[in-house]
C-alpha cells in the first residue's frame, strides 16, 4: 500500500480548490455575470470565494486551456467571445447524453428510486414556492442525479459531466422561468420513468435541457450580453 505524503495531499487539495474556482467562474460567465470585454479581477474573486490569488490564477489558466478565457498581455483574463450558437450547442450535446441516460434508466429503475425521485420532485416544488434558491439547486441537482445513477452508464455519466460543467447551476435560481420550468418539466421526465418508457424519458430529459438551454439565451439577451458583439 503507498501512503500518500503530505505534499501529494496538499497538492490535491490545491488542485481540487482550483477546479472550485475554476466552476465558479465558468458559471460567472454562463449567467451572464461577466462577459466578453470585462476583465477577471483575481483580487475579486479570490475575496469573493475567501481563498488566496494562487488558485485562482491556476483556475483560470486551466480555463484558458479550454478556449473558456482569453489572456491579454500586460492586461490580465477576460471570458473568450461565446454566442448564442455556442451557448445552444452546450445544450443540445447535454441533451443528447442526459437523454440517454434517462431512457436507459427507465428500463432499470427501482421501485425505491422512483420513490426517491418522487420526494426529491416534492422538495423541488416546495423549495420553488419558497423561492428557496439552494433549496431548488440541491434538489435540482439530486434529482439529475439519481437519474444518471439509475442509468448504469458511467462513461455516458462522465460525457454528461463534461459539457454540464458550462451550465450555470448556481445561478439557474435567478434566471427568469427556470425554477418553475423545472418543477414542470420534471413531472413528465417523472411520468415518463413511472411508466417504464424509454423513448418518453428520453424525449423529455432532452425536452427538459432544451428548454433551459432557451431559457439561459433569453436571459443572457435580456442582459445585453451580445449588445456589442457579433455572433
């Protein structure tokens, strides 16, 4: 057995509180936050989180890997040019693969899960009436994922995860329609898992995605975030 020194454990934590940041601002940028032409003040967001400068400067450095950040000279970081295209293409290959997903877990779901997901959807709506903004994100968040977990498809499960890092989960709660454009858009994925029919849940996860896809770009506009920019 190799026991980890406590500079491998340190330089996990690093990387692990860089990849934070590095969602926090990903999520920054999808909701509009801050856009092309506005630079990324590390100071700020390394007060805003409570951390130092370093993971930061490493989170978005990783961003500029993914082609997410641009790096001015001299300048400092801003968010890369993103359209309404790329913003919808995010959303249709989330579609694809969280529709998968969700017909594969229709065959295979348990009694017990569709329990699960029944008192997750119920929390949903109460925290939505309340306008309880965590308590739609966690409820949201659980009943995603008991879904991809019924599925059984971890590389499918991880494909997912990939694109749904640019989607602004945090920030979902502010954005106009969405809290109860989940609550009913869930019932009929629910509906669709109840009656065991794979093309029905596949239809309407991918339904569901689209629409928040939609509802992201209308917000986005609303916001002026492509006034000064072509697509």
């Amino acid at each position: 057995m190799t026991v980890a020194s406590s500079g491998d454990r340190a330089l996990g934590r690093r990387r692990q509180l860089s990849d934070e940041v590095a969602a926090y601002v990903r999520e920054l940028i999808m909701s509009g936050q801050v856009g092309h032409g506005e630079f990324l003040r590390l100071e700020r967001i390394a007060d805003d989180l409570g951390i130092s400068v370093t993971p930061v400067r490493e989170a978005l450095l990783s961003l500029r890997g993914e082609g997410f950040v641009t790096l001015e000279p001299r300048r400092g970081f801003m968010p890369a040019p993103l359209s309404r295209q790329d913003v919808q293409d995010l959303f249709e290959a989330q579609a694809y693969f969280a529709g998968e997903l969700a017909s594969r877990a229709a065959e295979k779901i348990t009694p017990d899960e569709l329990e699960a997901l029944d008192r997750t959807q119920r929390l949903l709506e109460q925290a939505s009436k309340a306008q309880d903004a965590e308590g739609i994100e966690r409820a949201n968040h659980q009943f995603h994922r008991v879904i991809n977990l019924c599925a059984g498809s971890p590389k499918t499960a991880w494909l997912l995860q990939l694109v749904v890092r640019y989607a602004p989960r945090r920030f979902y709660s502010s954005i106009q329609g969405w809290s109860q454009a989940s609550v009913d858009d869930h019932r009929l994925i629910l509906a669709a898992l109840l009656a065991g029919d794979p093309e029905a849940a596949r239809g309407a996860m991918r339904a569901h995605i689209r629409h928040a896809g939609a509802l992201l770009v209308v917000h986005l506009e609303a916001q002026g975030f492509w006034a000064d920019h072509t697509d």
